[in-house]
C-alpha cells in the first residue's frame, strides 16, 4: 500500500471529484450509496485500501471545513497533510457550479420547528475538543479561493433557521419542566430575543428544577454535530458574567432529525474559539 504522500494528481483529482459528486447529492438531499462510490472510485486508483480511501474523504472534510463549506456527514473532518490535497479541492471548488448552487440552497432555505416526540433523542453529548497531537488548534477557517462564499457564516445568518431553532428549543424545555412536574415554571419560559430583542446575550429565559433561571443562547445548524458555530462578543461575555447560568444549546441536524448539546458556562471550557470571528470548533 503506497503511504499517504505518495498519492498521485490523478488519484487525487478523481477522489475530491467524487467527493464532490456526493457532496451536490447530499446538499440537493437526494440518496446515494457511499459504499458503491467508493468501489467505483477504487478503480481508478493505484490498489489503495478502503481505509486509505475513507481517511483521504475525511481529510477533505477539513479542508472544506476550513473554507466555511459543509461537508459529507459520517466523513468527519480530520487533519491533513498533503499540499496537492488541499490546492485540488479548491481548484475543483472553483470550477464545480453545483456545489455552489447546491451549498448555497441549502444554507439560506426557510426552515420551520418540528415537533419533538421523545426528548430522549434529542439530547445528545457534547463532542470533546480534539486532543491529537498532530491537531494542537486544526481549524484554520482561511481560503485562498478569489471568491469564496463562507457558507456557514451564511447559514449562521440564516434568519428563519435560527428562529425555528429558537422555536424548537422553546418546546424542548416545557416538555422538560412539563417531564419534571414543574409546570409553574414551564408557563414562566420567555423568548428573550423576541420580546426584550437580540443583544441580551442569550436567547430564551428557561429554569432549572429548583428555580433558578437557566439563560439559554441557541445556534442552529442544518448540518453535522461537529459543524462550527459562530458567536458575539457580547455571548461571550454574557456566558463568563453568568457562569452558573448559562446555556449554550447547539441544534444540528436540524432539517432531518434534530438533536441539541448543552455547553453550560463558559464556552472557551468546551471548544476552539478564533479570537477574530470566534468561530468555535470541535475538531
């Protein structure tokens, strides 16, 4: 098996090619099978493994997330070391329309509340900063490409997505007090930035089981849990003023299956946080 670097221009270009193709399918939410690109994709490459393949997806799922682009679900993004990797996927980036088209639907459609059946599936675990040796702080978040779209900044801006997020987690927690018996406090639950307006810090007034206020800010995202959210100077000093109350719940997964974790306090305790964009990631 030939090592990592030694992957030729060729194999290269079709493998981000491919990626590609199953990127535009996902975006459009149309089906595919993983499994029969990768089988196909193997024949035009010189013998290389299923392992090799599927850590050669992954490190163009960092690269697409250092660019602000989404990326394949179940392909977790995963540092890189090869050049070539990176100048490919921005030189096919530029010349692929459909990414574009199918990226940049899917950052700025309307989106509504779904219901929430069982809040046993919802709420999920935070994912831990990476601690790899070879990842000391991955996320870049710069690009070279003339024109670049930062598409989760645009989906970050994405008015009707954040207030259905907003939406769901309203309903989140009276089925949570509701669930604990605590009915007085549910009916007390305020939409903060809606009645009192944005720029407070935090998104909606909730309580914990003994009464005391939980300040809870929501970033949404359509995308996968390791997806980067963005946040404001003022969030970020609202959370370190109000440790022991605040609540930072990221929904992702939103559009298809919606899941939420809870990072309480501050948010420097729980992730990567760039000091220009406060961009905070995960891996």
């Amino acid at each position: 098996m030939a090592a990592d670097l030694d992957w030729t221009q060729s194999e290269v270009e079709a493998t981000v090619a491919d990626y590609l193709r199953m990127l535009v399918l996902e975006l459009s939410g149309q089906s595919f099978n993983k499994s029969a690109h990768r089988r196909a994709l193997q024949s035009k490459l010189n013998d290389r493994t299923e392992a090799a393949i599927e850590l050669k997806h992954q490190n163009i799922s960092s690269i697409l997330r250092d660019l602000g682009f989404p990326w394949i679900p179940g392909y977790k993004p995963r540092g890189h070391a090869q050049t070539l990797l990176r100048d490919v996927v921005e030189a096919q980036l530029t010349q692929n329309n459909l990414v574009d088209d199918a990226a940049l639907s899917a950052v700025i459609a309307p989106a509504a509340a779904p219901l929430i059946d069982d809040l046993g599936k919802v709420l999920v675990e935070a994912p831990k900063p990476a601690t790899d040796a070879n990842e000391p702080n991955p996320y870049t978040y710069y690009s070279s490409i003339p024109h670049k779209r930062d598409y989760l900044e645009r989906e970050a801006r994405n008015i009707s997505l954040g207030r259905a997020g907003e939406e769901f987690v309203l309903n989140f927690e009276h089925v949570r007090l509701h669930q604990l018996g605590l009915k007085k406090l549910a009916d007390k639950i305020e939409h903060t930035s809606v009645n009192k307006g944005d720029g407070m810090g935090y998104d909606i007034l909730s309580f914990e089981a003994d009464g005391r206020e939980r300040f809870i800010e929501v970033k949404t995202t359509s995308f996968g849990k390791d997806t980067p959210f963005f946040i404001s100077r003022g969030e970020m000093q609202f959370a370190k003023d109000h440790v022991e109350h605040f609540h930072l719940y990221r929904l992702f997964e939103f559009r298809k299956s919606p899941k939420l974790f809870d990072l309480q306090g501050e948010i420097e305790r729980h992730c990567f946080v760039n000091p220009i964009s406060y961009v905070c990631t995960f891996s």
